[in-house]
C-alpha cells in the first residue's frame, strides 16, 4: 500500500510549561498592561526585551504587537514619510510591502535569485531611486549581507531588516539583524517564538528606538524600560512624536522569555529536519534545493526547493498528488495564491513591474513548514513521497 504522512504542518510545540506558570502569574496578578507595575517591580515585557536585545547584542529592543507593526514603526523611526519610495523585496510576505503601504509610502520591488536571496545586481541598479531598503531575509535565506551594506551605505540607503525568518541566525558570524540601522522580528505563532502574535525591534541608534518607545504607546511612561535609551533622548522627542499604539503585554511576554531561553535548543532541533529533507532530496534529480552559503548560519524551519523543468500543469498535479498522501506543499508560482500573498504580483495596491527573472524562479518554488513537532523520521517518509511523486508524472 502506499505510504501516507499523517503529520500536521501547523502544529506547533506546546508553551514551555515554565511560560505556562510565568503566564498564570501574570494572569493572578490582573497586570497584563506592561505599564502596571507595582513599585520596584519590573515587568515581564520590560524583561523580554532586555533579553532580546542580549541575546542579538543590540543596545535597545522593544516589544510590540505584532511583526508587521514592528515593521511599520521602524520605518517611522527611521524617518520614512508619505510619498518616499522604500525598496523592498519581490518575493517575500504581505505585511512586508503592507508595512510601506501603511506609511503612505510607494515600494519598489527588488528581484530574488535562484538561491532565494535578494538579486544584489537589481539592488545596485535601483539604489539610485530611494533612500530606504526594507530588507526581508525570506524563508531564512541571507545575502551576502556585507556586499548589501557596502552598496548602501555608499549609495546613503538606510536598511531596516525584516527577521521574521531569522531570528537566531547569522551571516558571518554576525546575528541576522544587526546590520541595518534597525531590525524587526515576529513572535507569531508560525515563527521561532510563538506568543500568538507579536513583534520584537532592535537598534543602536537611541533616536530610532525613542522614536519607537513612543509610537507604540508608552505614555510617556518610557522610564519603566530597561532596554531604551536614556531619558534625555526621550526629552527631545516626547512632544514632537506622535502616539501609534501598538504594544506588547505582560502575558505573551511571560511565555515568551523561556521560549527565547530554549532558542539554541530548537535551532539545533530544526536543522536536523532540514539537513534530513535535504539529504534525502539530494538524489532526485529533478530537484534544485537552494545553495546555503557557509557564512550563513541559518534556521532551518522551512523547507524549499525548486522543480525548473516542470511546466506549471506538472507541478500543479505534483502538489496535488502530494496533497493526497498528507505532504502539504506550498508553491509560490501558483496561478492564484492560496491563503497568502508573497509575490510582488499580488500586490497591486501600487503599480508594479514585471520581473521575468523573479517570475521564473517562483514559478518552480515549492516550499513546506518543518514544524519541531515533526520527527527526522517524518522527514525521511516526507521527501520519500515527494519524491516518487515526482517520478510518478
Ligand atoms: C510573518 C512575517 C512578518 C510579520 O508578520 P506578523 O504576522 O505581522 O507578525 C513579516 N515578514 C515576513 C517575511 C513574515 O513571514
């Protein structure tokens, strides 16, 4: 008979039974604002970002509601205002260019290699035409992230970096999110830390993270952070920058914190699911798994690989078939995207251009979620339908 995975690719692990108490406490005590605080006590969010900022060796973080909310404040921040255009990624998801469409400000999309990276030679060639680069590090793939910054900085293009893929990655050695002059991350429940939902923003740069502090609401309560810049940054701008609410709260804080404890643990955990996708693709020869460079330390938490000679019906019967025996695949070349939207060609809130390199690396995208509840060996039994279904054409 013919094997069948029965796995779920949306179940994500448990909280951590740690977070689960943190959370009860939190829920006793009824201080779920951030800023309800009882004397001398500092609060679970003020905790988490002191954490995060550690963790990534930033000087500030902030927590917030959610990853594209990071997003759009870091854009404020950093001085984006309506009308500017913002460079940003052709393949990557919806808040990403929804985040620029919220600023009131005009994207120009940037095209994706075969390797999934941004295409560093259409980057150069737009450089001249904005000064801001939303980098989104898509699906956990990097560029060669010290090539980007030296174009930047010569061409004078701030980079705000969209880690919803990378938090607990690196490229040479450096943790993704600490090369633009701003970072955000997502805490959602399908990333690498799940409060539900959420965001995380870091910076060394004191103005951008005042700036931030107060949009998202702070009340001018930003004395109660212990990851923010000092209180003379904050003079300067409390009245000349306007309040955007968009906190985090105490109760995906507490379950939160333990979960960025365990970060190493599980980045260890999904590589090994990677390394066995890709290990047991590596024989099909229809199948083009993207090159990871050695300077990039990655997180392996979804899986992608590109079928270049299959026409758009074979694939679209590939995935069907995959489908059939519990393999939920992702394809990003679909005529009509299902659920969600990450090619630029979706987005036509703005006017866009054709990109017919881009176009042809995402019609043979495929893509899967490798949740830490699956097992190497449901990985094994995973590629192993894939890839007689691949044959089975
Ligand atoms: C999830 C995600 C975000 C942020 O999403 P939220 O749902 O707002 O937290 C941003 N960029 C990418 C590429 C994402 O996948």
């Amino acid at each position: 008979m013919e094997k069948r995975f029965n796995g779920n690719f949306t179940q994500q692990e448990p909280i951590p039974e740690e977070g689960i108490d943190a959370a009860l406490a939190v829920l006793r005590s009824g201080r779920l604002h951030r800023y309800n605080t009882v004397d001398g006590e500092v609060g679970e969010t003020a905790l988490l970002e002191q954490e995060f900022a550690e963790m990534v060796g930033a000087k500030y973080c902030l927590a917030v509601a959610s990853g594209g909310y990071a997003i759009a404040t870091a854009l404020r921040a950093v001085g984006v205002l309506s009308g500017d255009t913002v460079l940003s990624n052709a393949f990557t998801l919806a808040p990403v260019p929804g985040a620029i469409f919220s600023v009131g400000a005009v994207p120009i999309y940037v095209g994706v290699t075969r390797d999934l990276t941004i295409d560093l030679d259409d980057l150069k060639s737009k450089l001249p035409q904005a000064r801001f680069l939303l980098l989104s590090h898509m699906r956990g793939h990097i560029c060669d992230m010290d090539r980007l910054m030296d174009m930047c900085r010569e061409a004078s293009v701030t980079v705000i970096e969209d880690c919803a893929h990378t938090m607990g990655a690196s490229f040479r050695s450096v943790p993704s999110g600490r090369h633009g002059a701003v970072a955000c991350y997502s805490t959602q429940t399908y990333k690498h830390a799940n409060s539900g939902e959420g965001g995380l923003l870091v910076s060394d740069d004191p103005e951008i993270a005042a700036r931030a502090v107060l949009m998202s609401g702070s009340y001018m309560m930003h004395g109660r952070h212990i990851a923010a810049p000092p209180p003379e940054v904050f003079e300067r701008l409390k009245y000349v920058t306007p309040n955007i609410s968009g906190r985090m709260d105490n109760l995906r804080a507490a379950i939160l914190r333990p979960q960025l404890r365990d970060l190493p643990e599980r980045i260890e955990r999904w590589n090994v699911l990677y390394h066995a996708m890709e290990h047991a693709l590596a024989n099909a020869p229809q199948v083009v798994v993207p090159k990871r460079p050695q300077d990039e330390a990655y997180v392996g938490s979804s899986f992608q690989f590109l079928l270049p000679d299959f026409s758009s019906d074979a694939i679209s019967g590939f995935i069907k078939r995959c489908e059939n025996r519990g393999v939920e695949l992702k394809w990003f070349g679909e005529p009509e995207p299902k659920g969600f939207t990450s090619r630029y060609d979706s987005w036509q809130f703005t006017s866009i251009e054709r990109m017919p390199e881009t176009d042809d690396v995402l019609r043979g995208l495929i893509d899967m979620r490798l949740p830490l509840t699956f097992s190497k060996r449901d990985c094994e039994l995973i590629a192993e339908i894939i890839c007689q279904e691949l044959n089975a054409r």
